[in-house]
C-alpha cells in the first residue's frame, strides 16, 4: 500500500502536466486565431477611450485609434475635466487626424467628476448616453495602449454570434526603459495573459474589449457600472451570469509601452489584485491558490527533495520529480509565452528581447513577486487610483473618498 507522500506527489505531478497541457492550447489558438481575417463584419460601433494625463506614447496611442480599417465607428475620448492635460492633446490630434481618419463621428467629451464609482466608470457612462439607436456595439480601450489597424475588426468579430456576450484582448507591457523594476512588471503581466485561451475562464480587460449594446443592457451594466469600481470585472461577471461568454481574441493583445519603478509597481500590482478580491473573490481565491502553490511546488519540493538526499530516503526519487517537473514546466510556459508574443507583436519584437530572457531566466522570482502582489491585496478596501482615493465596499458599491 502507497504512502500518503506517494498521492500527493503524483496529484502534484499530474496537476502541473495538466496545467502545462492547458497552456500549450492557449498557445496554439492565439497563434491560429490571431492571423484570421475579420472583414465581413462591421456593426456601427462607438470606440469610447478614456483618458488621464498623458500616458507613455500617448500620441502613438491616439493615433492607432484614428488609423482603424474600419469604415463604420464613431471614435470618442473623454476626459473628466477640461484642466487634464490630455484635454488639449486630444483637441489637437482630433484637429490632425480627423480627416484622414475612417471614422464617421470624432469627439473630446468632458464628463465631468464621479460621485458613486470609479471615474473610468463614470466616463464611460457619460458616453454610453449619448449614443444613438443605430449603434450596435460598445468597444472600450485605455490611452496607454497601442492598437494595430484591424484591432476592431477583430475585437467586433466574436459578438456576431449571440452566445459570445463579450470580446476581449489584453495588454502587453514593453518597457520603455529596460530597469529592473519596469522587466518585472512585464513578466508578471505576461503570466496572467498566457491564461487567456479557448476558455470559459476568460475574463474581460477594459483596455480592450467590446460588447453589443443589447447586451450592454440585457445583463445590467448601466445599472451596475454607475455603482462599481470596476468596469473589466464587473461586466465579465454580468455576462457569465447571463449565460453568456466572454471570447479572448488574440489579435486584440496590445501594446502597452511603459516604464515603472518599485514604488508604482506595488502599488499598481496591491490595486490590481484588491480589486479583483472585491468585485470578483472566486477569481482572486483561484489566484492565491494557484499562485501559493506554484510557488510551494518549486520551492518546497525542492527543499523536501534536498531533505530526502540528506537523510538518504529510499523514496528520493519520487521528491525530486516534483520540483524538477514544476521548474520544467514553468521554464517552458516561460518560453512558450514570450514566443507567442514574438509572433503577436513582432514590431516590437527589438524593444522586447531584454524583457522576454528576463521573464525565461527569472520565472521563478516573477512567481514570488507576484504572490506577494495577491497577498498584501488580502488587507484593506482602500486604493489611489488615477489620483483618487477609494473605499471598495462590495462589487457595486464604491465610496469616493477624495484625492
């Protein structure tokens, strides 16, 4: 009869296959997937992009969306107020580019500030109102990220299909500058985007996502949003509720040029995650858990392993496979996500190579950098975010606290 140390090691071993095999498909779809053409379809769609201060590349940004191969959008900014430096920077380039612009409808709105959630919700809102009974689709996507020409063809495409309640890309940081800090904040990121497939675990990213207007309003989010801190999370869960997907497009992976230091990047990793734990706790759960034990596979197998060969136990070759298998299969998820990407965004491809053998060399510190992230979001409701302070007090109730 096997020992209870036997079942654990080959659940572990079994798990980590499994996971590593879910990983290889996610690959596979985003490179058949992301190459397809998505000309037939074109809904009248307002592509609403929310702005504050100016980002890294923001004219870059700004332009990718005037340059859309898209004959049927209205594309709209909108800051909260006139004072944002991004107000005049958007005036300008709507002056610019207007005119060779595809776009049918071009406007700078000021929606003036939030009282009862998130200031992108409360932007977001303010344009949503002013739509008009012809447009079809709502497509959303942040300042700081850079869009290739077809980016809404592709992100429009999977709601042709009323199964398919939402579309979404995600982003890709490439940093500006290659410091430590900055290449950390890329391999952290590029972790949770390789969990995007062909899956009813997606969820949806803000900074590039879209959804049809009847079901904008069939799943409640103009009723939800104007109480919520987030708009990304707070709309992935509506429409799974609906019975609904929410469909990953890899050609709608982005861009997002940036350079951080430690103090940002905590900041933005503790935001980022105490989110999540409050207006999506099984999904935070699942990434403490799965994070903790990624980290715990690695390093506590290696030391029981080294514990094993010291003693001389019979049984060392079973401790050993367990870290051997968890480095092996991180080292080549490692691999296999930064080849993705250098087929996804091969322009970049020069301005990446420090961040992609960073993340292949480092995996294992990226995995401790982002479970202590999870961690210290377990504590407080409170973030700065945008220059905000918020109290988060449940999914759909925010409290704006000030600056």
């Amino acid at each position: 009869m096997m020992d209870w140390y036997y079942y654990i090691a080959l659940a572990a071993i079994l798990s980590q296959l499994v996971f590593f095999i879910q990983m290889r498909r996610n690959y596979r779809y985003a490179l058949t997937k992301y190459k397809k053409d998505r000309s037939s379809y074109r809904p009248r769609t307002a592509l609403i992009v929310p702005c504050k201060d100016l980002d890294s590349a923001f004219e870059k940004n700004i332009t990718s969306f005037f340059n859309q191969d898209y004959e049927n959008y209205l594309l709209w900014f909108v800051v909260a107020d006139k004072s944002d430096p991004a107000y005049d920077e958007l005036c300008k380039l709507k002056s610019q580019l207007s005119q060779s612009s595809k776009a049918r409808d071009v406007q700078v709105f000021v929606a003036g500030q939030g009282q009862s959630c998130s200031q992108k919700n409360h932007n977001l809102l303010y344009c949503y109102e002013r739509i008009g009974d012809e447009t079809q689709v709502l497509a959303f996507a942040d300042s700081d990220i850079c869009v290739r020409s077809d980016w809404l063809s592709h992100i429009v495409w999977p709601l042709r299909k009323s199964k398919n309640g939402a579309a979404s890309g995600y982003r890709w940081f490439i940093p500006k500058r290659n410091n430590l800090a900055s290449l950390a904040l890329s391999a952290v990121n590029a972790k949770v985007a390789q969990l995007l497939g062909s899956t009813r675990f997606n969820q949806a990213w803000g900074g590039s996502m879209a959804i049809r207007v009847d079901v904008f309003r069939e799943v409640g989010l103009d009723k939800i949003w104007p109480k919520a801190m987030s708009d990304d999370l707070s709309l992935s869960l509506a429409v799974k509720k609906a019975g609904k997907k929410v469909v990953f497009v890899p050609a709608c992976l982005v861009a997002s040029y940036e350079s951080t230091s430690w103090r940002r990047l905590f900041e933005f990793g503790r935001r980022q995650f105490l989110i999540t734990r409050v207006s999506a706790p099984r999904t935070w759960w699942f990434g403490l858990c799965s994070s903790l034990y990624s980290v715990l596979g690695l390093w506590a197998g290696a030391a029981l392993a080294v514990y094993a060969a010291m003693i001389k136990d019979t049984n060392l070759p079973l401790f050993a496979a367990v870290p051997i298998l968890f480095f092996t299969s991180q080292l080549g998820r490692a691999i296999m996500r930064q080849k993705m990407i250098s087929k996804l965004l091969k322009y970049d491809l020069p301005q990446m190579r420090t961040a992609m053998a960073a993340d292949i060399l480092a995996f294992w510190i990226w995995s401790l950098l982002l479970l202590s992230f999870i961690i210290s979001s377990a504590f407080g409701r409170t973030i700065r975010w945008g220059g905000i302070r918020y109290k988060l007090l449940g999914p759909t109730e925010t409290i704006v606290v000030g600056d």
